[in-house]
C-alpha cells in the first residue's frame, strides 16, 4: 500500500524521537535545509581538565541562505542582521557607531542599468495610475509574465556584459565621485582623503527585465570615518552634483565576441535622495527615513532575480539550461552568459558559473570599511550572546572555562517530505508568533 504525505507525517509524528527531533529544528527555526552536524561539545575548566558539561550526538545548524525562494527563516534572520547593519550606519548610537552620523550628509543613491532593447513595461502616472506599455501600448496587469521582456530586438550580449562588469562600474563610480567632490571642494585626490572620508553601502535589487541596478546609501565623514565630523564644505546639495557628475563619467570598455568594443556605462535614470533624521516616513521634497531605508535594504537584500521563473542555483550543463522552466526572455539571458562563458574573452568572468544568475557576479550587499558594523561581529555577538545564556545556566563564567567543539559533517537536509513539511510547518508558527509580538510591541 502506498501511503500519502499525510499518512508518513503521522508516522513520523508517532515516532518516540519526534519530541527530540522537533526540538532541533524548533532551535533552528524550521530550517529549510538545515546542515546535520554529528559530534559533541563540551565544557570543561580552564584550570583543570574536569568536564563541566558535555553534549553529543547530532545536531542541525541553518543553512543560512540569504534567498527567500531557498529558506524563508535564514532569509529572515539574514534580513534582521542587514537591518541592523544599515540601521546602525543612518542613524548611529549602536555597533560602534556615533548617534552623530544622523547629522551628516546622506543620501540615496540609485543607479540603473542602460537600455538594450525596448521591454514590456507597466508604467504609472504619478496619482499611481497604470499606463499603456511604452513598448507595445498595452494596459499589462501587475503577475503579466510579458513584463520585461523585449519587444523587438534585444542586444543580449550587451545586457549579459554590462550585468558581468555591473560590480566593476560600481567601484570606478566610486573613485569618480571621489574625485568629484575633492574637484568640487577645491582640493586635490590626495588630499581629499585627509579632510574626508565616503562611506557607503549598497544594494542590488534586480529589476523585471532582468539587470540589476543598485541602491545605495552614501555619507561624508570625517578623514578619520564617521567619529570624525563632516567637513563644512559637504553639503547634501554638494554631494548630490558630484554623484550625479560622476555617474554620467563612469566608462568600462569590453570587447564583444566580434572584436568591437562595447562601451558600459550606467543607465539614464541616476536617482538621489535626501536621507533626514527628521522625517518619519518620506516627506514632500523626497527626503527618506532612516527606519524605512534599512527596511527597504533588508528587504532589497534577500530577494533572489526578482524573476520568479529563475532558478535558485547554479546550471551545471546545457541539458540543464535546456530543462528551466523558465520566461523565454530569461532563458535567452541564461543561454547568452553560457555561451559567452567558453570564449577566451571572457575567461575570467566565470559566466558559466553564475548563468542562473543571469551573470550578475558581485555581492548583494556591499559597504565601505567604515559605514558601520560587519555581519560578522553581528553574528559573533549573536554567539556570545547563547553561549553566555548557557554558561549562566551551568552556573559559570567564561574566564573559568574552556568550551571545545568537535564535529563533522553527516549531510544536509531532512530525511523526507515529510520531515519538510513538519519543519516548514514548525517555521510558519515561530514567523506567526514573531509578528504577533511585534504587533503588540508596536501597541504598545
């Protein structure tokens, strides 16, 4: 008799271990695809060699993806952590970063990519009202799979070429607007980077057709980074010009697989944005809060293609390629990375690698040394955080022990479906039961 989903999550429910079971994934907070550890961990004295406390056998660590699409909890707690990264270098007093940083020039920076063809788009007036397709004339519904996708010709290879260098015409847009405002302010490059100091962190978020642009949020300190004032000289209006003049100076050149060159630059559409301490939300003249820009950095940061047809990992071969469900407008994109992926041009790209990501290779989120904190020291605090609950509970202090770690991997994952669907199910009551307590912390 072949049982049914239901029938083996029962089964797996009336198991003696369940509870234990239940437990572990309850610590991992429903995991998707959480890693199997087996070993032991133990507590002993720092002065003698006496066992304190010992824990042995299997364990299950997150997998700790940042996509949504691959683990909605990692993806949560990735989010809560870019959060408090981005919240922690807008408006300062946390992480080692001065409340004084809410004072300085900031602003909101979004840069895009360059047309390559006409798309399907849905555009809006500005009341919010939807508009005929400037591509086709068409009134296109919101879940329309034809947004996005070319209307005529499209240059695939330029498209598939800009998003590959995407991460490289961020870092000469840096150095460009870092020349902009030493020009603007009266000083020479050299000089500039002992009277001041830009700081930033970015975003990228893909857009319907498939090229990413980026979002990113720019401050002026100090030479000595944001525990040093801003010099008088940067102003928001100041700093607006000199991103707006380095943007249009920005220029990669790449051949294309005929030899000629191809010219990258950012798209017409360069956006700035006054970050005010002030505002709540977003105010009449644009100006945005900080609470509402790490909300949007959080959530910009664990989105995947924002295609909802693409695929979440990698194609190992062209009879992977050919097997995607997928738009045709991205399976076009995904072919092209593949195909330019063997020409000797393109070597160090590795576009064959990241293909499924419609080549673009950089970071999701990026920052400069001294715009805030790390995820790592966020994820160490997080650490220390448990281990001194745990060692509070044992009634000890961590300068009288040692704590010694000792595992392996036994694999990843859960056993079956109905493993998953248990987890999963663990994973929506925490998410319910976190989002009552912010609505009543909210209430309050």
């Amino acid at each position: 008799m072949v049982l049914t989903l239901q029938d083996r999550i029962a089964d797996r429910v009336r198991r003696t271990d369940y509870r234990e079971w239940r437990d572990k994934v309850t610590a991992i907070g429903g995991c998707s695809a959480p890693i199997r550890l087996s070993g032991a961990w133990q507590v002993q004295g720092r002065d003698r060699p006496d066992v304190l406390a010992h824990l042995g056998g299997d364990v299950m660590v997150p997998c700790g993806n940042r996509r949504a699409s691959v683990c909605q909890t990692c993806s949560d707690r990735y989010a809560a952590d870019a959060f408090h990264l981005m919240r922690a270098g807008l408006s300062g007093g946390s992480k080692g970063v001065p409340e004084s940083v809410a004072e300085k020039p900031r602003l909101f920076v979004t840069l895009t990519a360059p047309s390559f063809g006409t798309v399907h788009n849905r555009p809006k007036t500005r009341g919010g009202k939807p508009r005929p397709c400037t591509g086709c004339g068409e009134f296109h519904h919101a879940d329309d799979p034809r947004i996005g996708g070319p209307v005529g010709e499209y240059d695939y290879e330029g498209a598939v070429l800009w998003q590959a260098h995407a991460g490289k015409l961020w870092h000469r847009f840096t150095i460009a607007l870092r020349r902009a405002l030493a020009r603007s302010a009266g000083l020479t490059v050299r000089s500039f980077q002992h009277v001041a100091r830009l700081s930033y962190a970015k975003v990228a978020e893909y857009q319907r057709r498939g090229l990413v642009h980026f979002h990113a949020v720019v401050r002026i300190d100090g030479a000595d980074g944001p525990h040093d004032p801003s010099p008088a000289w940067a102003t928001a209006e100041l700093v607006d010009q000199a991103v707006r003049a380095a943007a249009r100076r920005v220029l990669v050149e790449v051949p294309r697989p005929d030899g000629t060159v191809l010219d990258l630059r950012w798209g017409d559409q360069v956006d700035v944005r006054p970050i005010r301490a002030s505002v709540e939300l977003e105010d009449d003249a644009g100006g945005l809060s900080d609470a509402r820009l790490a909300a949007y950095v959080a959530k910009y940061a664990t989105k995947g293609t924002g295609a909802r047809d693409t695929p979440d990992r990698p194609v190992r071969s062209q009879l992977d390629l050919d097997h995607l469900r997928v738009s045709a407008h991205h399976r076009a994109m995904i072919q092209t990375a593949w195909d330019l992926g063997e020409h000797p041009f393109y070597q160090d790209l590795n576009l064959r690698k990241w293909a499924h990501m419609l080549a673009f290779r950089g970071h999701f989120l990026t920052k400069s040394k001294h715009y805030s904190t790390t995820f790592k020291r966020i994820r160490d605090d997080r650490r220390a955080y448990r281990a001194a609950e745990t060692l509070e509970r044992l009634g000890l202090h961590e300068d009288q022990v040692l704590i010694v770690n000792d595992w392996t991997y036994a694999g990843s994952g859960y056993a079956n479906d109905a493993e998953r669907e248990l987890a999963s199910a663990v994973a929506e009551r925490l998410r319910a039961q976190r989002q009552r307590k912010h609505v009543e912390e909210d209430a309050a």
